[in-house]
C-alpha cells in the first residue's frame, strides 16, 4: 500500500457489488426476468434469484405474481426521499421560492413526497395579513392538496392504486374521496402538467402546483402557490401558473433536466 500509512486498503465486497449490478440492470431496463439479469450481469441465476429474493422481502424490489419478472421497489424510493431531504434541492431552490413570493406576494411552498403524504421541505410565506401558513416539516395528504395531486400523478400505478384503496379523507365537501374521480383528476393533472386545490383541504384555501424534475425526467418535488380563494380568480390563477412554471424550467435545470432532448449543461 502507497500514500498515506493511515489509510486503509479498500476490498470492495463482492457479493454487495453482485447485489447492486442487479439494482443497476432493473433501473436501466425498467422490468426483467431471472434469466435476463443472469445474463445481463454474467452472474448464475441461482445468485441472481436469492439477491432478488432478499430484495424484494425489503421491498426494494416487486415480483409481478403473473409474468415472475421484477422492478425496482417503493423502498428506493423512500431512500431518495431522505437523501432529497438532505441534499442541495432546498438550498438550491430557496432564492426561487423568495422571487416567487416577491413577483406573486403568495406563499410559495415546496414538497416531496415522503412514504404516503407529502412533505414541505421549505416555504417562503406571503408578506400579506390573510395568507396560507405552512411550517416546513408539515406533512399534508396526497389526494387534498394541489402538491400531492402532482406529486401522485407521477406515480407507478401500484402506488397510485395503494393510495385509492387507502383511507380518502374528506376535509372539505370539495375534497375528492370517490376512488374513479380521483384517477380522472390525476389523469388530467398527468396532461396538463400541473394541479389545483380549490377549497379542498381547506374552506378558503387555494393552491396550484407544478412539478419538478430532475436530470432523468423524474418528478422529484412540488413547487407550488397557495392562498385565499378570494385572490385566485381566473387572471391571477393564469399569472401565478405561468411563474411556477418558469421557475420550475429553471430548477430542472439545474438540477440538469433534459431540455429538447439534449441534457442541460
């Protein structure tokens, strides 16, 4: 060993760098079978099935029950959620959510997802009398709030479907609890790239939300704009939207989305 005499010589371990092959080929391909990992990796399929079968009693892979092919589980995600928790996207988006604020005089809050509701990882409020509070570190519901709907919509079906089959609170006579409506408003959030909450979750409350992305395409947060119904009429709805929209372009960005196919430097 050369260098410093303090410093340790590393032996990968061989059977965890087998175990991450396997999480590496479901991610590039999205869904396989035994026999192709086996393949993929050069490992045997009798390697293969008991790393797949550790993974999926922790959840960080699915076995589809009909066809026995696999993809990667909830888990990781959970796991990405901490790290986005910790990571440069709060810091990184502070000075937005700021401007936002200045150019809307809204509360501007910004969510990830956090196991089955959303959390508020950081919010800038509106510097108006009557406003929408929310300390960060507030956790909301999924299918009452404009961040959750963008934040759901995004989801594999599984999930989706383990949320509708859950318990739908009703906030509001607005709130959306009927299983078949919600699929329909997701639906709708999934073609116009953003979500709205009126008066669902609260009585007087507001919210439009849009998502951002990071360098794989992926929704990663919610940015979004909340306040007073009696603010948010038609003009100032469309307002509101066209900056939340900026500024998420802008994050993605910088968090190295893809922009017409090409990656943003």
């Amino acid at each position: 060993m050369s260098g410093n005499t303090n410093q340790r010589e590393v032996r990968p371990v061989k059977a965890l760098e087998h175990a991450i092959e396997v999480l590496e080929a479901l991610a590039r391909h999205g869904e396989m079978g035994l026999s192709e990992i086996s393949r993929e990796i050069g490992l045997s399929k009798t390697a293969v099935y008991n790393i797949l079968a550790t993974f999926e009693v922790r959840r960080m892979v699915n076995r589809d029950p009909a066809t026995s092919r696999y993809r990667l589980g909830w888990r990781l995600y959970e796991y990405g959620t901490e790290v986005l928790k910790n990571n440069e996207l709060a810091p990184l988006a502070r000075p937005w959510l700021k401007e936002l604020v200045r150019r809307t005089r809204e509360t501007v809050l910004l969510g990830i997802l956090d196991r089955t509701g959303i959390t508020y990882v950081d919010r800038v409020e509106s510097d108006r009398p009557l406003r929408m509070v929310a300390a960060p570190g507030r956790q909301a519901s999924l299918h009452a709030t404009a961040s959750g709907k963008v934040l759901l919509a995004a989801q594999p079906p599984e999930f989706v479907e383990e949320i509708l089959a859950g318990e739908l609170r009703r906030y509001t006579p607005e709130t959306i609890v009927d299983p078949d409506e919600l699929r329909a408003e997701l639906r709708r959030v999934a073609e116009r790239g953003f979500a709205d909450c009126i008066r669902e979750h609260e009585p007087e409350i507001c919210s439009i939300s849009v998502p951002i992305r990071d360098y794989s395409g992926q929704v990663v947060a919610a940015l979004t704009l909340a306040g007073p119904v009696t603010r948010f009429t038609e003009a100032p709805r469309e307002a509101a939207l066209a900056e939340l929209k900026r500024v998420s372009d802008a994050l993605a960005e910088q968090l190295g989305a893809r922009r017409n196919g090409e990656e943003v430097a």
